[in-house]
C-alpha cells in the first residue's frame, strides 16, 4: 500500500522527478496523450490511470507501469471514465459553460468567472482521485453517491493540494488548443501526489 511505502511524503517536483527518470517515461506518457485524442482510445487512457493508481497504492512506486495486456485496460477504464466525467467533468463543463456565458454578457463579468473556473478546476480534479480512488477500494457504483466520504480526503489535503493543482490546472490552460493532448501527461503525476496526500491525510487523522 501507498502508505506503508518508505518513498511517503514526497513534494510535488520530486514525485515529478520519478516518474519521468525513466527514460521510457516519455514514451508511455505519449501514449496515452495520443489515445485521450480518440474516443475508441480513451477508455485504454484511463484504463492506464487505473492501472497507474492500483500500482500506487500497492506498492508505493511512482515509477509508471508498462503497457501490457492492453486489452486488460479497457473495462477498468470505462469505469474510470464514468468516475472522472461525474466528479469532474460535470463541475468542469459547468464552470466552463457559465464562464463563455458570463464573457458574452460582459468582460466584466467574465474574468470573475475565469478565477472561478480554475477554481472549478482544480477542486473537482482533486474530487475525481478521492473519488477513483475510493471506486478501486469499494466498486460499487453507490460509491460515487457517497459524497462526505469522497469529499474528507480533499478537505484535510486541499491545503497541501492547492499549489500542485493551480499549476496542473494552469498547464491545461496554456495548452488549451491541445487539451485531449496534454491532459494525460499532466494528470499523472498530480493524481500520484494527490493520492499520496490523500492516503497520509487518512493516517493523521
């Protein structure tokens, strides 16, 4: 498990530094990027993010897991497409729908509304790995309804969350023009640490 790893309470930049060590980091990264850009490809992306936080939570290793048996992937990642898309893409979509609305009434309104949008962001991203990750300790779709056990981790880590996820949030909208393209390899290593967070908030308290 995640937290009986001795690799427990790395920051943001060092878990960053592990897992692109590798030097086949790279390549597996951009693999799941191209993948994100198709909809027959999306569920093996997510599959691997599935993947990627079973080996987290198993063995504490940042490092990423190979691309094998791909077929394995495909309905462990439907299932994390579900998970992501109702405790973070709604809120997103949301956020961004009201932000378009709010610039075409005015630009007065509009800015106010981008701050809020990241914040949208950021948090709902944080709500998806709590939520993913209590769906791979218990899956059973009651447990998306579960909306305080979700929400603890990310109340007693948002601190620690607020830095690494302004700055994942902040990626993506750089390169929002490639957004299918970037948010895999963005998403990775925050998932990894905020799940760290997560895992060493659950034991303090």
């Amino acid at each position: 498990m995640v937290d009986q790893s001795q690799k427990a309470g790395l920051s943001f930049e060092e878990i960053c530094r592990q897992i692109f060590a590798e030097q086949s980091a790279w390549r597996k990264v951009l693999i799941g990027c191209v993948l994100c850009l198709s909809v027959f490809g999306s569920p093996f992306a997510f599959g691997y993010i599935w993947r990627y936080m079973a080996k987290l939570r198993a063995t504490g290793d940042f490092t990423l897991p190979e691309w094998d048996e791909p077929l394995t992937l495909l309905i462990p990642g439907l299932k994390a497409m579900i998970v992501f898309f109702a405790w973070c893409g709604v809120p997103s979509l949301i956020a961004l729908a009201l932000q378009a609305f709010f610039f075409e009434v005015t630009w007065v309104l509009g800015f106010p509304a981008v701050v809020i949008t990241a914040v949208v962001l950021w948090g709902s991203s944080c709500l998806g790995v709590s939520a993913l990750w209590h769906f791979q300790r218990e899956p059973e779709w009651e447990t998306l309804m579960q909306f305080e056990r979700i929400w603890a981790p990310f109340g007693r880590a948002w601190s620690q969350l607020l830095l690494p996820g302004m700055a994942y949030v902040g990626f993506l909208a750089l390169l929002s023009p490639l957004l299918l393209l970037v948010f895999f390899g963005g998403f990775l290593p925050f998932m990894a640490y905020a799940l760290q967070a997560y895992v060493f908030s659950s034991r303090a308290n």
